[in-house]
C-alpha cells in the first residue's frame, strides 16, 4: 500500500529535532536512512534525501549491534516489527563513533517511543476503547490520521481461557495485515481486542465466521483456546468504544447463559443482557415472589434436564418426551410435579415465560456468588 504524503514526513517529524539537538554535542554527522537506505533525518542539510543503498544490502552487525559501511557507523533502531524499518548513523568507522551511534540510537528509540505513544494509530485506537478521548480530540485526531469515517467497524475481543501467550498478537496480526484498516490492540494480558472494518452489507453470520476463523487460527497454529465477543457494528469511530463495551459485556453474560459457547455476539445476547444488567436484590426479590411455594433448589437433576429440554421444543409434549426417550404419560407426571411443587403450569405459555426467566435469574445470581 502506498504511503500518504503525511505518513511519509512522520519519521522526520520524530527524528530531525533530535538530530538537531544532538548535534550540538558533537563535531560529528548524525543521521537516519531507512529500510530503503534513503536519509530521512541529518545533522548535514546537503545529505538529505540521499540514498545509500549499498547500507540496505551490506547490514551485518557485529556484536555491538552496529555495522560499518562507506565509512560511517549504523545502528538499527528498535522496532515491533519484523525487518529494519531505520537505523542510526555516526561519521566515523572507530570506537568512538561506535559509542556515539549507540547513544544516538537510544536516544532515537526514546523520540520513537513517546512519539508512537502520542500520535501511533493504533494507540490512538485502544484510547478510543477504553473511552479516553474527548469526542472533539476524536474528531481532529481522525482528520490528522485521514481516517475515513464513512465505513462500518466492529471490535472482536478475544479473550485466553487458559494461561496467556504473548504470541497470539503477532498472530492476528498476520490474520488481519491491513494496518491501516484493521487493528490488533493488546488490550491486557489475556485479551486482544481487533478493531475490523467491516463491509457494509456484511450480516451477523459474516461477523460470526470471522470470528470463527479467528478462534480456529489460534487453536491450530497456538494450542490456545479462546472465548470471543463481539460487538455491534458502529459506522463512527467515536462509537468504537460502544462496541468494545459490548464485546466485554457479550463475554460476560456468555459465561453466565451460554457456558458452551465460545464465541457471542452482543446482538444475540436477548434476554440475558437485560437479566445481567439488574441488581441483584432485584433479582432476589423476583425469585421470592415468583416461588411462594418452594425455590428452584427444590429441583432435582433430572427434573431441570426435562424443563430445560421442554423449553428447547417449544414446550411440544410428543417432540420433548421423543428426545428424553421417555412415554408422553411419564413427561406429563413430571409436569404435573414441577406444577405442584413451583405453582407453575410449563404447559401454559405465560407460566413457562416466567419459569425461564426465573431460571436465568437464579442461574446469574448463583454466578455472583461464585465470583
């Protein structure tokens, strides 16, 4: 992908004043060449934009970490990614050149880092999902980053179950390569959120499969078992922290109601969001009025595997006794049990509305406990 004239003059906007600085300590000429060998940054105006590329093809350095070519001292500076992307310079080919390249480099590193700290993307991105930007600081930074506010995203967060490994990154980002489109943000030591732009028509099952293939990635090429959340597409990226919420929230209550699952999507939350956003007095409260009689406690195993495979058809008589491999007279006794013991008829519709609901109440305050 090509650069923006922007994206072009940030190295130079990073390194030219610290070169500038450093000058001043020295007799010396200090500089930066890229990947390409071209000089982007120089204590000499004449070398600028130069292009050494004997530099790019000769690199070995030595045990210091530098390497001498056409009489000058280079350091590479430290990168996240793969491959050279700058080195550092020193006029010189002696020790001393190599002790001032050295500082020169940590120096440098130091200007990248706050500046990649200040102005990187995707930092700008985690700061937007985690809610600490201003939506006016938004809007400017958007229009600096020339993000196109015209398309759709959605945030994946992908959660360890198991013991954290560093790798799972570098993974995504091998996954989703498009920097400047998507982007892999490590969000703690266990989650990784992934900022996707997403094509206008694309479904809940297109956002499912992705998620999918994430999940199957990690598993095969990691051994790392994951649960994911996703959440709602948004078409601003001030709505980028909405839908990392959600994502959170998706896990959340996922681990509540849907405990078999590893992959939930805010949107097919139901019910279960709004019971897990309640407090739990609330919910107690509930339980105590719906269960004059006896509380769900009072049911046995086998007693809750046939209510919950009763709600699973639709409360179908003949379809519900088929699947528990039971007579229909059996299933119907039992009914008539749960009815005696709880107040509630499952054969009528509304009793069986509050019945499920009464069970995911009861099943997110025994989750609280737990906790």
């Amino acid at each position: 992908m090509e650069q923006s004239k922007g994206e072009m003059d940030v190295p130079n906007k990073i390194f030219q004043p610290a070169i500038v600085e450093m000058k001043e300590s020295t007799s010396r000429t200090l500089g930066v060449i890229d990947e390409n060998g071209s000089i982007i940054a120089c204590s000499d105006s004449s070398l600028m934009g130069l292009r050494w590329g004997a530099v790019a093809a000769e690199m070995e350095p030595d045990g210091s970490g530098c390497f001498r070519v056409r009489g000058y001292t280079f350091k590479v500076l430290r990168s996240v990614s793969s491959g050279m992307e700058f080195a550092a310079f020193v006029e010189g080919v002696d020790e001393l050149a190599q002790s001032l390249c050295g500082i020169v480099a940590a120096g440098l590193n130091s200007a990248k880092d706050y500046y990649d700290e200040k102005h990187d993307r995707a930092t700008f991105i985690k700061h937007i999902l985690l809610d600490n930007v201003l939506p006016g600081d938004i809007y400017m930074r958007s229009r600096e980053w020339s993000f196109d506010g015209t398309v759709n995203r959605a945030v994946f967060l992908v959660r360890q179950t198991g013991e954290a490994d560093s790798a799972v990154v570098d993974i995504l980002k091998g996954l989703f390569p498009e920097r400047h489109r998507d982007f892999v943000i490590s969000m703690g030591e266990k989650e990784v959120a992934l900022v996707k732009e997403i094509d206008g028509n694309a479904t809940a099952a297109v956002l499912y499969s992705l998620a999918v293939t994430i999940e199957d990635t990690l598993r095969s090429e990691l051994m790392v078992s994951t649960v994911i959340g996703i959440g709602s597409v948004c078409k601003q990226i001030k709505d980028l922290a909405a839908s990392y919420k959600e994502a959170e929230v998706a896990i959340e209550v996922g681990k509540v109601f849907d405990t078999a699952k590893s992959i939930v999507a805010y949107e097919s939350l139901g019910l279960g969001r709004l019971i897990y956003q309640l407090p739990t007095r609330m919910c107690e409260m509930f339980l105590t009025e719906i269960f004059k009689k006896n509380g769900i406690d009072v049911l046995d195993r086998e007693t809750l595997d046939t209510i919950l495979c009763f709600f699973d058809n639709s409360l179908n008589i003949s379809e519900t006794s088929r699947k528990l491999f039971v007579h229909r007279n059996t299933l119907v006794y039992r009914l008539e049990k749960i009815r005696k013991l709880t107040g509630l008829d499952l054969r009528e519709f509304d009793h069986a509305v509050v019945f499920k609901v009464a069970l995911m109440v009861h099943r997110y305050l025994a989750s609280s406990v737990t906790e």
